[in-house]
C-alpha cells in the first residue's frame, strides 16, 4: 500500500471536489481517498505539497506511428496553401504513406516510443492509436501488433488501437477504389487477430463515402472490431448519421454537423470525440455546447498526426476546449478522462475512485482554474497504475 | 570566438534561408555566418545536428511581477463568468493588487525569477516587463527598481521595463479619479530614475479614459519614457488613435479597431502588439492581416499576467499568431523578433547578422514549419549574449 499524502485539490468527474486528502494506491489500483492524514501507515508515502491530482488524462484521437511530420508542408499551409492543394501536389497523407512504408519498423518504434513517452510525461496515462500510414496487409497489420505490443510496455501510457487502413485510397488503387474497399474488408479480421480493438474509417469528402465506409464498419463489427468514425469534419457528407446508425463507439471532429446529427449521437449514445487543434486549423468549431446540451458524451483528442497537429499535451487540448469551445473547467476535464474513457469502452479508469486504476496525474498547480489559465499546464508527477514516473516538459 | 556548427536551417527575418552554415560567435555578438565548416578553428564548437537557428524570441507585452495566479477566477470564467462580473466581485486586476501589496519583495522576485528563467528556456531572450499590481508610489516604483536589476541578470532574459501605475484606478481612489491620474503623472520622473524605459495606460472601457491616458502619456514623454498603451481590447475608445497622435512606440491588443485606426497606426510607425492568448480568450480577433497588408509593424506578446495568460512559451504564441490569426511562419517569426524589438525600441537584436547580440534559439526541429505544427515548439538549447543556457521544457 502507498500513500499520495497532502493532496490539495482532488478533481475527479463525478464526485465532488475533495480538498486535503490522501490518496492510498494498492498494487496498481486506487484502494481510497481519506482526509489527510487519517490514511494509517503505509509501505511508501509521496508529498503532493497540496498540488491538484486528477485522474491520468485520456487521449481519445491520435495517430502516432509514422516516419516524421510534414514540415514544409505546414510551412506552407501556414502561408495559405490549402490541405487540397498540397494533397495533389503529392503531400498530405500520401506523402507520410510513402515516408512511412519506406522506414524500418525499428526506427518507427523509436520515433512512436519518444512520442508517447512525451504524452505520459504530459500527464497522459492512455493512448488511442491508430494506423493508417501503410494502405497495404502487411504494413497495417504489423503496426497493428506493434502498438498492440507497445500497449503493455509500463513506461509507456496504455494504448487503444485502432485499425485505420481506410485512412486514404493508396495511389495505387485510386483507379479500382471498390477493390481497395474490399481488401480493408478482408484484412478486418486480420487486425482484430493482430491486437486491434476498433476500426476507424476516414469517412468525408476526398476520402471514403457513407457507402464504402458502412461495407467497412460492417465486416469490422462482423469482426469483434468496435466502431470510430472520423466524420463530417471537412464536408457535412453524413458521417455522423452513419456513426449513429451503426451505434459506433465514437464520431470524431464533427466541425460541419447540425442540431440532426446531434440529436442523432444522442439517440445512439455514440461520443462525440472532439479535437480543439484541429479545429483551430480548420478555422471551424464543432458544436461543442449543442452535444453537451442534447446530452452527448463528449471526448477530446490530439488529434496528433504528422501534417496538422504536433502536440502531445491533453492539458493543451483541454486549455483549447475552455478557451475555444466553451467547456467549463470540470466538462474538459471529465470530456478528457470518464468521456475518452467510455469512447474506448473501458470503465477501469477515467475517475479516483476506490477499484480504479491507479492512473492518476498531480499538477503544478494548487487548482484546476490552472487548466484555463495556463495552456498545457505541466505535470508535476504522473502514476500508471500506482507506478510513480517522472514528469517531461 | 565560438562556433554553432551544421545548422541545419537559419531563419533570420529580413535575409534569405540558408541552409547548413556555422554561426560563429565573438564574445556576446555574433561575428559572422558562413558555410558549414568553413569557419575556421575557433575556442568553442556546438554541434546543432542540422537543427533549426533563429534569433532569441522577443516578448513585447508581459506582467511578470505579481503575488500569484487567480486560478479560482480562470475557472469561474470559464464556467461563463465575465471579467466585469468578477471585477465587481471584487476579483480581476483589484484582486491581484491586494495580494501584491500584501507579499514580501523577496517572495515576489523569487517568483518572477522562476517564471522569466521558464522564458528564457523556452527561447526567449527578451521580455518587455510591465509594473501595475501596486498602483500607489512606493510599491510602483520599487517593482520598476527590482526589474531593472532583473534586467542585468545574465541568468534571465533582457528586460524591458515599463511603468504602469495606470493599470487600473486602486479601489482608494474611486471616488477621485483624477487624483490618482494627477499621481500618475507625478511618479513619471521617479519611475525614469527608477530604470523605466516605457510608460503604458490601460486605455478601455472600465480603465482610463482617453483624456486621462493622454494626460499620462504626455507627462511620460516629458519625463523621458517612450510610450506604449493598451489600445481597444475590450471597445472601440479611442487607444490606437491616440498611440497614433502622440507617436507611441506600440499600441497593443487591437481587438475592435477598424480601418480608420489601422492606416493611423500606419501613419505615426506605431507599432501593432497583437496577443494571441488574450484573443483567444476574449473571443475576438485583432485584424492581423489588415494590419500586415497596410505596411503596420507587427509585434507578437504572451499578455502573461496572472488573470487571464499564464504562458511563458513565445514558440506558443508564434502557433496561435498562425493558426488563429493568419500569420505564416516567416512572418510570425518576424513579429516575434524584428517587430518586437521595434516595439522595444532597440536595433541590436531580433536578426542574425554580424555585430547583431547573439541572442540565438536551436529549436527541436529540422524545418521553421514546425512553429506550425507543434504548439509551443521546445528549445534544444538557447544562447543569450553568445552564453549558453539549458532549455527548459
């Protein structure tokens, strides 16, 4: 048993604010939360100095695994070059597809590793990771069993992993989409053998229609696969409705949706996985307080990804839901711990509850307000499941 | 004399990209730029393994000197409380004078020594630093006093120190407004002496009016202080039209101007201060790009103050200033360096050029790109004055 003693402020959604308390840990799950002090003795004690703990934040949107970003192309976004543009000029997806299927799977395990490192040193304790930079059997399935490995490393944060092969039609099938189609198809059960627990498709326009990714998301779920979408976040192209039809776990981005849609990830219990940076780069907010308001479950994610967005920070993500989408300080925090959670269909984590894993993040700061007012507030010290690691940057 | 060698890219505003060079270092200036590994043999060599140089990153707007954050208030407005709402409830800038009063002035440097180290690691090497949490003689001018000792602390970055006792009217002085103004404009001599290179009015709605502000800042002017004013961030009164007509050095935030006040500010060479952070609060934009297209120098600042800006990453801010205002990468840069320093009032810095301060910032990059990509890009390593410093996160 150890004792994360002089807690100041203890957030953790669904429960009322405790202040000055300790937090006892046994093995890798929370064992209780006692007035300071009155927790008897324990093997191991750590002084949290009446910091802010929260649960490990959840990150429900990334894509981690790819050989480097593309910088120059963000260079040139910057300067009004549009995603279009430079997707036909040979960038965009396609581009990190061919750096990616160029590199050795040891060097990509180098990079991914360094990346999530950073987001569980950012306070980051689980990870939804998807593929999508190979378009090809073997170059999907392997990253599936990479992350799939990666997700019982304990010096990393735990992993999601998703299945994306519907990422982008590769060039090599631009000419034949529906036998690309078919082939994700084919692979599904694959990728639920190699260690995937959802697929994804990247449903919009310039990439799969509604029709291509239902016969998709059929097999997956016809697999064991549960469902994500990226849906209607460049066209109002019916993502969402699809999301809703087929009671997927999560519709993510959302930036073009109307009060329809939303009534309809109400009626189907679907999250809403929502992705502040991406946002701002788009220029467009999804209706963040409309799904709040119909009753959604609302997530937040990264979104990081090797063209649009290079944070590995939840706190960030949650300073840009308050400043940007108008969530309160106590909706980000829940939309990126309990809300993640129940996007990835776990109930294991997300809350300091009695029973929960011991994921759990103190804060340089005496209170949560510090999520608003410093954006990617650091860490100051981060558990998983009761291991204690130093924080990064 | 020392040498930065193999750097990759050097982007230094006003010249072209070059691409691997040295950059050689004589004392606290640099010396000169010249092709990887033909600089000849020097005392000192880095290796910057092809990363990315630029010049040390210039803050032009900041409130550094205060007791502690109000991160209860952050989190109320988040919850949908107003800034004017809280003010009444005895909350905002009010709040912040009584704990700043009430601190010890070594408890107070500690603090601002803590978070202007965070700047410096985060790559920047000059901050413009603002008084204005003691509104009463003593306190003003001893916050003046201790940040131009600061200032000559090779440790932190170079201040810039600016007299603002006409932050707020102290709650003592309510009832008799022009008596605190007529204060005001008393200390600025003593401010002067005390270190103060510049005097700043909040000028806005629920602040100083302009008649007051003119009244300060033509006394300042006499006294030797150049001027810079909180112009038009929370209503169109009249701030940049009077920075305009008295030739202040900067006008800063620009929330609600038009294009009346953009061509004035083109017209005096004032330059434009714009803060990301606070424009992302406040939900308004400054017109960036208006300001850019009439020929305005732009400036970038963090608005750092313990209310509403608790960052201290300018790499942030360059993010922000491209993704929600519009900037490229170049001409964020440029803001943040050369139009800082203009807003400043200095030539020796903001450029990497010979006889320019080396004052010199490697970024955990390859490419300038990833200003875009990664909110609050970090330094790898950071040099003030040729001296070489650790980053920090």
């Amino acid at each position: 048993m150890k004792a994360l003693r002089n807690v100041g402020r203890l957030l953790s959604p669904g429960s009322p604010l405790r202040q000055n308390v300790d937090v006892l840990v046994d093995g890798d799950l929370v064992a209780g939360v006692v007035p300071a002090g009155q927790g008897g003795p324990v093997e191991e004690d750590f002084d949290c100095a009446g910091c802010l703990l929260t649960p490990g934040l959840i990150d429900a949107h990334t894509h981690p695994l790819y050989a480097r970003p593309r910088l120059a192309e963000a260079a040139q976004r910057a300067a009004g070059a549009s995603y279009s543009a430079l997707a036909a000029a040979g960038g965009g997806i396609n581009a990190t597809v061919r750096d990616t299927r160029a590199a050795s799977f040891s060097d990509l395990e180098l990079g991914a590793r360094g990346r999530l490192q950073r987001w569980l040193g950012q306070g980051t304790t689980t990870v939804e990771a998807k593929t999508g930079y190979w378009l090809a059997r073997d170059g999907e399935l392997a990253a599936v069993a990479l992350l799939s490995r990666l997700a019982n490393d304990r010096s990393l944060p735990r992993l999601a992993v998703t299945y994306l092969a519907a990422h982008e039609v590769p060039p090599e099938h631009l000419t034949a989409r529906a036998d690309y189609v078919q082939k994700v198809v084919d692979w599904c059960p694959d990728a639920r053998r190699a260690g995937a627990s959802f697929c994804d498709v990247f449903c919009d326009e310039g990439a799969f229609t509604v029709a291509e990714s239902e016969r998709i998301l059929a097999a997956a779920a016809a697999a064991g696969l549960r469902l994500r979408l990226h849906a209607d976040e460049l066209g109002l192209t019916g993502g969402a409705r699809l999301a809703a039809r087929l009671s997927a776990v999560s519709a993510d981005h959302l930036l073009r949706i109307g009060p329809a849609e939303v009534d309809a990830l109400a009626g189907a219990g679907t999250v809403a996985t929502l992705c502040p940076v991406t946002a701002l780069n788009m220029g467009q907010l999804p209706p963040a307080r409309a799904l709040l308001d119909a009753g959604v479950t609302v997530a937040l994610g990264s979104d990081h990804n090797p063209g649009t967005s290079g944070t590995t920070s939840m706190s960030l993500v949650l300073y840009l839901a308050i400043t940007e989408l108008g969530l309160s300080v106590e909706e980000a925090l829940a939309a990126a711990t309990v809300g993640a959670a129940r996007s990835l269909a776990v109930t294991d984590r997300g809350r300091v509850e009695p029973g929960m894993l011991a994921d759990l993040v103190l804060w340089q700061a005496d209170h949560e307000g510090a999520f608003a007012w410093e954006p990617g507030l650091r860490a100051r010290r981060v558990w998983r499941g009761g291991a204690e690691l130093a924080p990064e940057g």
